[in-house]
C-alpha cells in the first residue's frame, strides 16, 4: 500500500460509518415470541376513570384498542413500554409505523423523573385504516404533566427516556383502535 492509497481508504472507511450511522435501528418490533412481555397499558383509573384500554401482540403488530370514558374525571388510555434503557441520542429522529382510526394520538417518551404523569409527546394523527409513517425529530417532543404543558421544562434528554408508548386522550369517548408496526430510531447525520 502505498501513501497515497491510505487517505482515501480512510475518507471511504468514515463515509461510510456516518451513512451507516444515518440508518434506522429498530428499537422495538412486534415479531418475537416475547415481544408483548415489554409492554403495559395505563388507564385513568389510576384516578377513578373507568376508560379500558388493552393491548395484544399479533404476528406482526401490537394492537391497542378499547373504549375511551370520560366519566368519573377519565379520559385516557395508553400503552407504554416498561422501564428500560432505549439508547437515544441528541438529533435522533422518532420513527413510527402506525395504522388507526382516524383518531389523534400522543407519542409520549417517559424518562425516570418523579413527577406523577410526566412526559415528552407530540401528537400522532391517524388516517382511518390506513398505515402511515410517522417521523418525529426529538426536540420537537414537549414536556406535560396531566396532559399540560409544562412551561421551562426543558427539551428531552435523549440518554434519560427509559420508556416509549401512545396515548388516547382527545376528549371523545368511544371505541379506539391503534395497530403499530415498529418504532425506530433515525440518528442525524454528522
């Protein structure tokens, strides 16, 4: 090898591992045999709603579905997963493959803080059985707490978010139905 060769090994070598790095990488997929054990739901009745919403894994997809109450001070139901490290990084772009009913749903990213109620969303429109993508960059993920934003919170810090999940809270009680696909994460690119 001589010198001249050796440079142009090492641009290629780093274009290369940046475009590598600009790929999607699944953080989570329906297509495991233990793939619902990572997921819960969380209703309102957690503060006397009655609203019910389940989830189930099918071969492909996780399915939440239920009916949305507001009786009693209700009017929410998600579907989340359990605490664990996800491994986002500053400029990370959310990736969501979803099919709904038409109905709008929050994306909500769950950090270890100890605020009841606490999360970074932003809101997730459906097109009624049809599947869309949805991207979402995180700095445009908002802190709320009981469904209000929290003013000078501050954006998500991205090494924090221990949980992911969507949330059906827009005031219209009835049934609901969300098929997600996957969710990844699209890293930015240097």
């Amino acid at each position: 090898m001589n010198s001249m060769s050796l440079p142009g090994w090492l641009i290629l070598l780093s274009v290369t591992t940046a475009m590598a790095d600009s790929k999607p990488q699944t953080l989570f997929d329906f297509t495991g045999a233990d793939a619902a054990k990572e997921w819960q739901t969380v209703n309102d009745g957690v503060m006397g709603g009655v609203s019910e919403g389940n989830f189930k894994v099918t071969e492909k997809t996780l399915e939440f579905y239920g009916t949305l109450s507001l009786e009693n001070n209700g009017g929410f139901t998600s579907v989340r997963t359990k605490p664990k490290a996800i491994g986002l990084e500053a400029g990370d772009t959310i990736v969501t493959r979803v099919r709904g009913d038409g109905r709008e749903y929050t994306l909500n990213l769950y950090v270890a803080k100890r605020m009841r109620a606490f999360s970074y969303r932003v809101t997730v429109p459906t097109k009624k059985d049809s599947w869309i993508e949805v991207k979402v960059p995180l700095d445009t993920f908002v802190a709320t707490a009981f469904g209000e934003v929290i003013e000078g919170a501050g954006a998500v810090t991205p090494g924090e978010v221990n949980a992911v999940g969507f949330l059906l809270g827009d005031k219209k009680a009835g049934p609901f139905k969300l098929e997600v696909a996957w969710i990844k994460r699209v890293p930015a690119k240097d």
